[in-house]
C-alpha cells in the first residue's frame, strides 16, 4: 500500500484546501466546516439520507439545510452556540414556548442502528438465516465461531454494549446484502441460531 500511495499526504491536500482565513477562525467555526464541507454531503446526507430515501422513493426535505439558515448561523458568534456542554441553545431558546420542558432541556438522543434486542429468538425467519452458521460459512466474510458466540450472547443478554450491537447488526446487514444481491441461498436455521424479528 505505501508503494501505491507514495508520498501522498492526505492531511496537506486537506490544509490545501481550506479558506485562507481558516486558522483565524474559532475552533468551533473550523468544527463546523469541516463538518459541512467533508462530512455531510458524503456521508450524513448522502449515504444516511438521500440514498436510503430515494432508494424507497421518499424525497427528504431539510429545512436546516437552506443556505440562508446556513449562512446566518455561520455568522452567529461560537459563545452564543454553545452554552457550556448545552448544545443547540440558540435553538433550544428559540423553541421555548413551542416544546414542552422534558422534550426542551434534554440530552442530545443520536442515531443508532437497530440493536440486537430487536431480534427475539423465533421461527426460521430471514434474520435467523442470515445468521446461520452454513450462511456465514457461504458468504465468507466473517469467522463462524465468533459470529456464533456473538449471537448467542446476544440471545442471552439482550442488553448488550455498544460495540457488540454494532456488530451484531453490521453483520447481519453484510448477510442480508450479500444474500439479496449476490443470490445466495438461504440455509434453514435452527437452537441457538432462531432469530427472528420482534
């Protein structure tokens, strides 16, 4: 790989890139840019967004996003922004008398995936399929023995962390992927292996 990329440097390319004036800038406003610039097109408007809506035919619609809001909160000072650890004041305040308190004062809920309690063992379903043994095995792309005692620990404590969450369902979803597009077939299931969705 070094050979491929020779003397590439992606972080000058990066620093190539930016505005003149962007060291001047609040840490804060530099955040936000490349966020906006790098981050959101690609991947949260893109790949999160458009892409899963427009693949079932919903146009989504971000009045956030206009370029007037845009520019005018670019413009508003980073003190005003962020409150300590409370962010979106400016929002929040705005919204004062539309929200009730409880929805107003709390904590930031970011998107997960769905999690592995959404699985409950069952019948052979497409999910327990997915993630049977023969299926794993056919696809090749992850160990059969720790995919197993994933699912079994899921199975057993439906209350797991984070990262086994995860990879409980980036699994799941590489299975259902390659067995939608790539046509594998799909091996009946049974013990440990019956999930099914809740």
């Amino acid at each position: 790989m070094r050979d491929e990329i020779g003397d590439y440097d992606a972080l000058a390319e990066l620093r190539a890139s930016l505005p003149a004036e962007f060291k001047r800038w609040h840490p804060l406003a530099q955040a936000q840019y490349l966020e906006t610039t790098y981050l959101l097109p690609g991947y949260i408007l893109s790949s999160q967004g458009d892409r899963v809506a427009m693949a079932h035919a919903v146009e989504g619609r971000f009045p956030f996003l206009d370029h007037r809001v845009v520019e005018l909160a670019a413009r508003i000072p980073a003190k005003l922004k962020l409150r300590a650890l409370r962010e979106k004041h400016i929002l929040r305040e705005s919204a004062r008398t539309l929200l009730p308190p409880d929805i107003l004062e709390r904590s930031k809920q970011p998107y997960r995936a769905p999690e592995s309690r959404c699985f409950t063992p069952g019948s052979s379903e497409p999910v327990c399929e997915a993630l049977s043994r023969p299926a794993i095995v056919a696809a090749g792309y992850f160990d059969p023995p720790a995919v197993d005692k994933l699912v079994e620990k899921c199975r057993r404590h439906p209350f797991v962390g984070f990262r086994d969450d995860s990879a409980f369902v980036g699994i799941l979803s590489t299975q259902l992927w390659h067995r939608t597009f790539l046509g594998a077939a799909q091996p009946a299931c049974s013990g440990s292996q019956a999930y099914a969705v809740a």
